[in-house]
C-alpha cells in the first residue's frame, strides 16, 4: 500500500498543495491528471522519497520503486542494453550474469538484439522511451513511478506503449502512479483517476474506473472522459490547461 496522509509542502515561500491524502492499493494503477502546475510531479517525487513534505506522512510498503520519466534521460555515451542494465550494474551485478536477462525484457519491449548495441542517439524516440521502461523494469520493481512516459510520442505509438506498460505491469502484479495531461490515455490504462487542480489546490476529484486497464473498448473509454468532463471540478481542472495551451 502506498498511502500520502495530510501532506503539506511549501517551496520558496510558496505552498505547492496542502493537506493531500491519498491511498494507492497493492496491484492497481491510479493517474494523477491536472493542469501544469498542480503539483503531480511534487506528490510523485515525495512518493518516490527524493522530496520531503513539511508535514503529514508517507506510509510506503513498497521497497523496490522504479521510475519513468518525460525524457527517456538516457546516458548519452551508454549503449541502449548498457543504459536498461544500469540499475544492475548500480547493485554490483555482472554483465555476463544478466545479458540474457536484458535481451528476454528487450524482446517483450519491442526491441532486438541489434537495437541494445545502438547508442540513444541512434534509437527514435519510441525506442529510447521502450529502454528507459526496460531500465526501470528490470530492477523488478514492486512500484512503478511514471511521469508522463508518452506524452512526447505520436498517438499510435503511445497507444501501443499504453499497452504494452499495462501489459508488464499485470503480468508482474506491479502497482503503478502515471502522471498524464491526457484523459483519455488515463481512462483507457488506470484503475483510479485522480483529478488535481490548483484552484482549490489538490486533489478535486477521484473516479474508479470499471473494468480492467487496457481491455476496456474505446467506446466505454470516450464515454467515461465524457462523464468524467461533465463534473463541474473536473470540468474546470482541464479547463485550465486549454487555456494553458493558448
Ligand atoms: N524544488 C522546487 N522549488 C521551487 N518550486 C518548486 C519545486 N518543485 C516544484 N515547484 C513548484 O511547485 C509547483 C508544482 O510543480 P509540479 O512539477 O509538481 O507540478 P505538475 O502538476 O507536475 O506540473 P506539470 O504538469 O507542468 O509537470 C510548481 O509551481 C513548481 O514551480
């Protein structure tokens, strides 16, 4: 269980949010929407113990979290196998000992043998993002931590990352936070939707989402964000983020 109890934070003077809590089940996959500037990637970062809140607690039972970011943040001068095996180098492990390991997670990523000997900048964007997803998988996480994975991707693409992360996470019984802008990608992949907005700060809303993450039809999943955009607190949170784009 991972559980955010009363959490307050203040940077610089100025409060991010305050008093958020919310309680994540072993195994479910919850997605923190909102506009910039919510604070989703503060309540990621505190989820993940890289920021301490002023007050209020964190309850983790998770002991082995992985995570996912926007840019894939590869290391430039690392071939893509050498950047998904860093976390296992990081804990002393041999390469002898784990390329096999890497190629078995490479080929269900959508990656071949040649792919994990090319350097990121020889890799398309899609791919890069396949190996950073290989490099926090292969640490065998029990949590998974995305900041917005695909949001610089193309629709098709990041339909079929969608699915392919929905797919790890089952078969690996993982329990997921995905930051996303986009309420569609978190209706079709999430159990729970978290709605977060900065006026009032915080958590305005939660929705369960019925049915199983990637098996829902597209029907049923343009029909919740409908439902979903017809609450007036969410209504206003993406609001928001329209008139952002401007
Ligand atoms: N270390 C920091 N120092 C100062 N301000 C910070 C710090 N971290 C976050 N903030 C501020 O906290 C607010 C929330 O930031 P956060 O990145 O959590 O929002 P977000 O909802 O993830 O936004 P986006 O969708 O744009 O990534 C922002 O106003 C940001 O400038």
């Amino acid at each position: 269980m991972l559980a955010w109890k009363s959490v307050s934070i203040s940077r610089m003077g100025q409060e991010i949010f305050s008093d958020i809590s919310l309680e994540i089940g072993q195994g479910k996959i919850v997605s923190l929407v909102g506009p910039s500037g919510c604070g989703k990637t503060t309540l990621l970062m505190i989820a993940a113990g890289l920021m301490d809140a002023d007050s209020g607690s964190l309850e983790c039972g998770f002991r082995n979290p992985g995570m996912v970011f926007q840019e894939p943040r590869l290391l430039p001068w690392k071939r893509a196998g050498d950047n998904m095996a860093f976390g296992l180098v990081a804990r002393g492990q041999k390469s002898i000992d784990f390329r096999c390991r890497i190629e078995a997670l490479a080929a269900t990523l959508g990656l071949d043998r040649r792919d994990l000997d090319k350097y990121p900048h020889e890799l398309s964007g899609g791919m890069r993002q396949r190996v950073a997803l290989g490099r926090a998988l292969v640490i065998e996480p029990d949590l998974l931590l995305l900041d917005e994975p695909f949001s610089a991707l193309d629709i098709g693409l990041r339909q079929e990352l969608q699915d392919l992360l929905v797919r790890q996470i089952s078969e690996r019984g993982l329990t997921a936070v995905f930051i996303t802008h986009d309420l569609v990608e978190a209706a079709r992949i999430s159990d729970v939707i978290v709605v977060m907005d900065r006026h009032p700060r915080g958590i305005v809303y939660q929705h369960a989402m019925p049915g199983i993450p990637g098996c829902r039809p597209e029907r049923d999943i343009f029909s919740a964000v409908g439902d979903l955009l017809a609450v007036p607190v969410v209504a206003r949170a993406f609001r928001a983020q329209d008139i952002e784009k401007l």
